[in-house]
C-alpha cells in the first residue's frame, strides 16, 4: 500500500521498517473508536462549513458500511497497514473515491489516534468497573452468609483476635468499592477530547471542538492542543488503577491460596476453579488464585512500561507513543480476565465454619478480651496485659486454653477473676461485644453489608 504520508517522506520504506513501524496488529482494536470518531469529525466538518453536507453525508454513509462490513467480516483488516487509522480512510477513499480524501481535514493522525485512545480507554474502564460491581456483590452475598462464622484474625500471620469470615470478607469488598470510585474520577481526566489539537498547533479552519467532543459524548476539550497529543497521563492513570486493583485482588487470592492448603482447611474451591496435579492423585491446587496473583506482576509491568516510555519525550508526538497501546491493553485484558473468574471462584468456594471456629480456639486469641475483663474490674491495663500474659505462659506449659483453666487456677494470678471471666472470653461473645463502627460483632458487619449494597445500587 502507498503511504499516506508520502510527500518529501518518499513512502519507500524498507520493508523490515515497515514492519517494524506497523501498528496495526495491536491498534486494529480501536477500529471501531476509529470509525465513531471520523464519523463525529465529518459531521463537524459539514456544520462549520468546511465540507459540503452531502460530502459529509458520503463520508459518514461510507464510514457506517466500513463498521458494518468489519464487524459481519465481509471486509477483513488488512495487517500489511501501517495503522488503523490509515487502514480506515484508505478504505474509505477506495470505496468512496476522492471525497474521501477530505476526511482528514482539520485533523492529524496525532490527536485522532489520542481521542479513539480515549475512547476506548473509557469503554474499558466501564467494563472493569461493572467487572468490579459484579464481584463486590459476590462478596456481600458470601459476607452475609457467614457474618457470624467465627475465625482467627491474623497479623503478622499470627492469630490476633477473633473476628469473623465476613468481616474478613468485607475488608476486600471496599478496597474493591475504592477500586471503582478511582476509576470513576480518572474517567474526568479520561473524558477529554484532544480532537482539533491537529498535529500540535491546532488549524487555521474554524472548527467547532466542543460540538465533536459532545458528539462523542466526552465531557470536554483540551485547553491546550499541544498537551492534546502528547498527554498519555490518562493511559498511566488508567494502568496504575488497574495496578491497584490487581494488587487487591493478589491479596485475596493469597489468602485463598493459604486457606485451601491441607494447614488451614478454612475454604475448599469448587472443582470447578481447582486443578490436578499430573503425577500426586491428592492434589487440588488453586491455579486460578494463583494466576490471579502472579499476573499482577504483569500489570506492574505495564505501569513501569507506560511510566518509563513517558518520562524522557520531549514534547509534542514522538512515535514513542505507539508503544501506550499494547501495555493499556495488556493491563485491561488482564484485570477483566482476573475479575472474571474471581466473581465465581468465590461464589462457589465452600467455607469450613468448623475448621474456622477451631483454629480460632488454639491461638489464644481471646486473650486481650481477657486483659479488657480485667481492666473493666479495676486492674489497669498495662498489668492486667502482664498478668494475661503469664496466664497464657501458663497454658503453654501445661497444654491448656484460657477457656480450660480453673477459676481456682485464676484467682492465683488475680483475685479479681470471678465465674463471668469464662462468657467474657467466649470466642462467640468476643466477637459480638465489638460493635464499634466498623468492627467485626454479626450487627457492625451488616451495617457494612449495607453500605456496599447501597454503592451496588446507586452507580
Ligand atoms: N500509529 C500511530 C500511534 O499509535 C498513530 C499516530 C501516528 N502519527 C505520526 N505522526 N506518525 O502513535
């Protein structure tokens, strides 16, 4: 094919360069962001009288048939293009002769490839953000199932206090809701159109950038045509909340990961999430959970990859930039495959209420409810901590939990312990007697359960 651009450029290029300067193997995705905006451009044409209606009309008329013949696949991308937006007019001006040649006024490959970046960054956005909805729901749903199962909370991966599965649950479900409220602010910096930037200094036609950019329903214009086509903050922005994202998701798959071991038994997976091993007929590994996990090491790539091909151009284009493609499409092919398979991974994993309950009676866990008992009785809490501290010492050395040892045993250690010590520390009451906002008891975390519903509801 004859280049577009040959002018002084004779258009002789080598075929190694050729190849090596296509985009079209990756960029043919925005062949439909392409045609909208064309179409969206021809109609600005013809209403600030640049071209002729029925020009536009032709235009927009041979625009729709090219649509329509790549999405039925009568008319197939031709990968020896340079790109896609050349692969679109070139056709065009085949099909409809030499007005299609005027499409391209007021206009430079260098925002026409910004504004269908931003579109269909935006559509993907959309996607993962109801991608997001979908799995914040499957986590409420599972929080209320078992808002009253009790289990360890950890830190430092050593059991703390008790709290129970849904709680645990719904930590994950806002750092989701946070997930969608960052991708729905970028959205205002995604939602601008660069159209009219024109090569870097805008056009001597007197266009209507404002109409165009309504037409395609983006909230704005640019202010600055040369900030136009050389803003790719929107691309870095949208990988680094996809980064995010995928860093919450990693979290969650590996604690799947440690509660489906043989260790933990908390959560079995669904056979239908789970993998064999080829050779030890024992095994269901969570290979899901686990890819989940290792390709955020991809999308981390793809931050630095967009960071680092940003962070020494100069200004306004740079064929640089060509390199934003494949890494905004990696991350968002990435998330959506990740959040995909998260939603029903964890619809359907079976949780273990009575492995939970057990683990939580081994740890001591009930010891600081213990120290508070004390306190509440008139012992300060530095030397109530002290004195729980050696009862628990005591336990280890004689193979008991502080619900086994005898109220006689107790009053050695204080005299201030009566027979209500032993409800103070019931793992369940433990539980219930934190209502402060927020906290684990079965009424804080349906008043969560409550909250995330409502975001469900209201986007
Ligand atoms: N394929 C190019 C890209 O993705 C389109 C813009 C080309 N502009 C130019 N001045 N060569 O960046």
């Amino acid at each position: 094919m004859g280049k577009l651009w040959a002018g002084l450029s004779s258009g002789n290029i080598s075929k190694i360069a050729d190849d090596f300067n296509s985009s079209i193997k990756f960029d043919k995705r925005l062949y439909k962001e392409d045609i909208t905006g064309s179409i969206a451009h021809a109609h600005m044409l013809s209403k600030c009288g640049i071209i002729t209606k029925t020009d536009a009309d032709t235009l927009v008329n041979g625009l729709l048939n090219i649509l329509q013949d790549l999405e039925s696949g009568a008319l197939k991308i031709d990968e020896t293009a340079e790109d896609i937006h050349t692969f679109v007019e070139e056709t065009l001006t085949s099909r409809v002769g030499a007005v299609g040649k005027k499409l391209h006024t007021a206009r430079s490959r260098n925002d026409q490839v910004a504004l269908d970046f931003r579109l269909y960054i935006l559509k993907e956005t959309k996607a993962i953000q109801s991608a997001i909805k979908a799995l914040v729901n499957t986590i409420a749903d599972k929080a209320e199932e078992y808002k009253d199962a009790v289990c360890a909370g950890y830190t430092h991966l050593q059991r703390a206090q008790p709290i129970t599965f849904g709680h645990h649950l719904m930590a994950y479900a806002f750092m989701l809701i946070r997930d969608y409220d960052r991708l729905n602010d970028a959205i205002k910096r995604i939602s601008v159109s660069p159209i009219g930037s024109c090569a870097l200094a805008g056009t001597t036609y007197n266009t209507d950038r404002a109409a165009e950019a309504a037409e395609l329903g983006l909230s704005r214009v640019c202010e600055n045509s040369i900030d136009g086509v050389s803003d790719r903050d929107f691309v870095a922005e949208f990988i680094s909340c996809c980064a995010l994202l995928q860093t919450h998701l990693s979290r969650f798959a590996e604690e799947i990961i440690l509660w489906t071991s043989w260790e933990f038994k908390f959560v079995s997976l669904s056979s239908e999430f789970t993998t064999g091993s080829s050779i030890m007929p024992q095994k269901r590994n969570s290979d899901m959970a686990e890819l989940v996990r290792g390709k955020t090491g991809r999308v981390f790539g793809d931050l630095t990859g967009i960071l680092t091909v940003l962070k020494g151009l100069p200004l306004a284009y740079n064929k640089d930039m060509q390199e934003d493609k494949e890494l905004a499409f990696d991350a968002a092919d990435t998330v959506k495959a990740c959040l995909a398979v998260f939603a029903p991974m964890v619809a359907t994993m079976t949780v273990h209420r009575e492995n939970m309950k057990a683990a939580a009676q081994k740890g001591f866990i009930n010891a600081t409810d213990l120290a508070d008992y004390l306190t509440k009785k008139g012992e300060p809490f530095r030397s109530a901590y002290k004195i729980c501290g050696e009862i628990v010492g005591y336990c280890i050395d004689n193979g008991k939990t502080l619900e086994t040892v005898s109220l006689e045993t107790y009053k050695t250690f204080s005299d201030l312990f009566e027979e209500d010590l032993f409800s103070s520390i019931d793992i369940e009451n433990c539980v219930n007697k934190r209502i402060s906002a927020g906290g684990t008891s079965v009424a804080s975390v349906e008043k969560q359960i409550s909250v995330a519903r409502a975001f469900l509801n209201n986007k």
